[in-house]
C-alpha cells in the first residue's frame, strides 16, 4: 500500500526517560496542562520523542501536526515551539503526524501513528479508530497499552519540506475605523468583526 | 468612534497577584514555555486575569482568541484552555482581545488593548502599533511599561455569543486508499496530503 522510506525504531525509547524526563512527569505535565491523560497525548509523548531524537539536538526545529487534537500539546509541552510563539503550525486533517524540521534546510522528520503495527494492539487500535465506547475501555486500560506499545506502533520516515517552512510574519496592521480596535490591515478598511463575521453581540445593562 | 458598555477595571489587579499567581512566577511560565518573555504574552497575562476575574471562578470557561500572535500561549498557560483538549479557538484577525465564556449559558467577557488607553504608555504604544524598531526599544523597557499599565489600558464587556460556542467535535475517520494512514473522512475518498496538499517530500536514502 505504501513505498515510504521507514526508518528504524533506532535506540527505542527506554521506557524510564522520554523526551531528555522521566516518564512519570511527562505524564503529570500532560495532566496539568491538558486538563487529563488523554490518550491522544500520552502516544504523542512518544511522537514527539522519536522525532526530537531524529532530528538531534543540535537544531533548533520548528513544528508540524497534521490534526488538532491532542497533538498540537504534545508539541508545546516538550518541543519550544508554540502556537503563540509561531514555531507550530497546525493542518486541521486529522491525520495523527507530526513532524519536526529545520526551517532554514527546510529538512526534518515525519512520526506518525502506523495502523498496520498498531493493529496488534487492540485497545490502542480500537481506540483510534473509534471502534469502543469510552465506557467499554477505561482510560486507564488504554493508557496502560499506549505505554506498553511506546515507539513500536509508530513510523518515521525523513522528509524535505515543500511547504509551510517559514515563520508567517506579522502582518501590517491598521485601526478599524468603527470599533476603534487594532486589526490585520489586509482585511480591508473595516476589520473581520466589523464586516459582519464577529462571534458575539455586546450585553448592555 | 464607539458605543460599546464598556466595564471599568474594577478591583484592579494589585501588580502581586495575576491569574491567581505572584507575578514573578507568571513571567518565569511565559519565559519557560513561550521562550521568552514576549511583551504580548505579559499584556496578555493581564488580559487573562481580568476575564478570569469578570467571569467568576465557578464557571468553567472555554477560551476564544482574536490573534495567533501570543494570546494563545496567555490563554493555555493561564487557564485551563488549550489548543490541543479543544477548548480554546483561535481567529486570525490580529485583533489583540480575547474572550472568556461558558459555552451552555452562551455568555461571557471579552477583554481587549483599547488604543485610546494605551496612548498614555509611548512605549507600549508604538511597539504595539510597530512605530518603533525593537534595536530602539529594549524589551526590560518595554516590558516595564506593560507592568506598569497592566489593566489600565485594556477594556472589557460582557457578551452574548452568536457563534463559535460548541466544542467541535471529532469527525469520522477513514483509512486512506493511497498512504494507509487515517484521516477525516470528510475529506475525501484519499487524505489532503495524497490530494497533493502535502507540505514534503519523502527522503530515500
């Protein structure tokens, strides 16, 4: 079905330390950040991990994720990249892929989630192909598979980026000249909000 | 110019305490996960402290930003919104204002750099409004002049929203004919990167 170039697992994570910390409190950082243990999260841990070890720590990457969900902090939380510091960007395609890369070779890594090595894990599989109900495999039993699996139910593969390798600049801006606020002057002489695509009317007491 | 029913500061932020935290330990946050401490990430902070404030403590609140210039991070760092667990929309407006609200009753507050108030503070001023280059603003200085203003030069008001309030949900998913990688069905019978929307070239050794 597919003629990529896969790497190897390589040096596999150990189990004890994944990105340069101890598995532990990644976990707790995930929690406090992302509100739980989503699932999401904890395989993208191991996303992250193998990706930053790929592309070695020598360079300064900026990021990639291929959905909105869950991985999008992965990234934050254990690369520098943000979305509010414009190293991460997001694609809303809802693939599970990440990818890390050096902005100026415009060359990095790709890690994504591969169907056929997760199949063997059952819990993990069904979960991501929303084939069981969250009543039917508590959160714990899913995490305990995604940890047991780590790196294994993952592919890597090394990539050249064609697209999206520059840091978007800020834009001129201008202010609006009916709410008086600050906009992107590319959207023309009134701001988004003022030409009707506001998400909100103002309560007056 | 407008004729918003605009809420006054209220009880201020005493400069100690923001979003709940000794100030030191906000800037060492940002610091930590944005990378540095950006002047709009600290302006943020005090944004996110008068929503915080304006929609009470009982309220589980998600997160709407109107800029993906460094609102994002006050808003992920400072509540329990994320970009990842959903909570948190980003509109592309370069509009530097942000809201808070509960997504059932519809309602919340909305906090934004009101430019007349800003005015007053030269240096947040003209780097806000790019009239001064960053070699003839030092960020210490800038920086002091935000902690200075803090709320002062922010607005805010409550609002009723009409779009943008429900969580989105996850889609359907399918295999993808062509890379054997899930993906939102929605998009077709083959993933946008197999459409030719991909952002990268495979590297074969």
């Amino acid at each position: 079905m597919n003629n990529k170039t896969v790497i190897s697992h390589g040096s596999e994570s150990s189990g004890t330390n994944v990105c340069g910390r101890p598995l532990v409190e990644c976990l707790q950082t995930i929690e406090r950040f992302h509100g739980w243990k989503a699932p999401g999260l904890v395989l993208g841990l191991f996303m992250v991990d193998w990706a930053r070890e790929l592309i070695g720590e020598g360079v300064e990457a900026d990021a990639i994720v291929e959905t909105r969900h869950c991985l999008p902090d992965a990234i934050q939380l254990f690369t520098p990249c943000t979305v509010g510091n414009g190293w991460l960007k997001i694609l809303d395609w809802d693939k599970f892929a990440l990818s890390l890369y050096d902005r100026r070779e415009r060359s990095g890594y790709r890690v994504w989630l591969d169907l056929e090595k997760a199949q063997p894990f059952e819990n993990l599989y069904n979960w991501y192909m929303r084939l069981v109900s969250k009543k039917d495999l508590p959160l714990d039993v899913l995490n305990a598979t995604i940890l047991e699996a780590g790196r294994t139910v993952l592919s890597a593969e090394e990539i050249c980026m064609t697209r999206f390798y520059r840091r978007i600049k800020k834009d001129a801006i201008a202010v609006c000249a009916r709410c008086g606020e600050a906009y992107a002057a590319a959207q023309g002489p009134i701001c988004k909000a003022c030409q009707g695509e506001g998400y909100f009317q103002v309560v007056t007491q």
